[in-house]
C-alpha cells in the first residue's frame, strides 16, 4: 500500500482530506509541524507527503529541507500545501526541496493528478488517472456538504 504524510497545524484539513485519499486505498498518517513530520518519516515508510508551510514550531519549509538533507529521506516527494500563494511561498517551497506547490483549498482532481505524477502509480497503487476520473462523482457528494464547493478540500 502507498502511505502518505499529512502535515497540518489544522486538524480540521486533515479530517477533510484524510477520508477521501483512505477511500482511494492510501495509508494516511497525519502530523501536526515540521518536527513531528520528520519524526513520522524517519520511523515509517512514507511514499509522499503533503506538507502545509505556515505551522508552529517548524514551518513546512524547515523540515522539508531537513527531509532532503537526510539519505532515508531525501527521496520522498513533498508537495507543499498552503493558502499563501504569493511567488515568494512558491518560490520558498520549492528552494526548499518541495517537489510541488498546490494552494488551498485543494482541488481533489488536481492533487491526485500531482500525486500521480510523483508517486509514479506505484505498482501497488491503482494509477491515480482512474481516481482522479472518480473523483468527480464523489466532489458532488462533498459538495453538498462542503460550502467551498465541488473538489476543494481545506
């Protein structure tokens, strides 16, 4: 199985976004900063991880630079999620080892996409362009639940 890490200050994105990747086969373990990401990656086998930049204790810049810098690590693909999109915070991600920079409220089908991309559908993963196909009918689903409407996940 594929794991992912999700690193969020907020738990409530993490609750919004961690069912639906479940319900698509992936492992989700979750943490709330940098250290704590760092701590999870080091002591399990993670295939990618969804990084939010602005966190207390160690943004998602810092420790996604430690993560490159360490061999157990370096390989994992980062993809930075944050609701600052300004150039600097792309620019800041990706001087930083992010491999990509997605701006919330996350569009589903866009970061499947992007996770397809760099997890190289994973022989154990079904490829992702079947999800992200799928995924439409489910963003009706949350979209009568979400008021930030279809596909956008905090």
């Amino acid at each position: 199985m594929t794991t992912l890490l999700i690193v969020d200050d907020r738990r409530e994105n993490m609750v919004s976004l961690a069912p639906r990747l479940e319900a698509k086969g992936f492992v989700v373990l979750t943490a709330l900063n940098g250290k704590q990401a760092i701590e999870v990656a080091n002591n399990e086998s993670i295939d990618l991880i969804l990084m939010d930049l602005n966190m207390p204790e160690m943004d998602g810049c810092e420790a996604a630079e430690k993560l490159k810098s360490e061999d157990k690590t370096k390989g994992i693909p980062i993809i930075a999620c944050t609701a600052h999109s300004q150039g600097e915070d792309r620019q800041r991600a990706l001087d930083s080892g992010c491999d990509a920079f997605l701006e919330k409220p996350l569009d589903f089908k866009t970061l499947l996409a992007l996770m397809d991309k760099h997890l190289n559908n994973a022989s154990e993963q079904p490829p992702l362009e079947s999800l992200a196909t799928t995924a439409e009918a489910e963003d009706s689903f949350y979209a009568e639940k979400d008021s930030d409407g279809p596909g956008n996940v905090p």
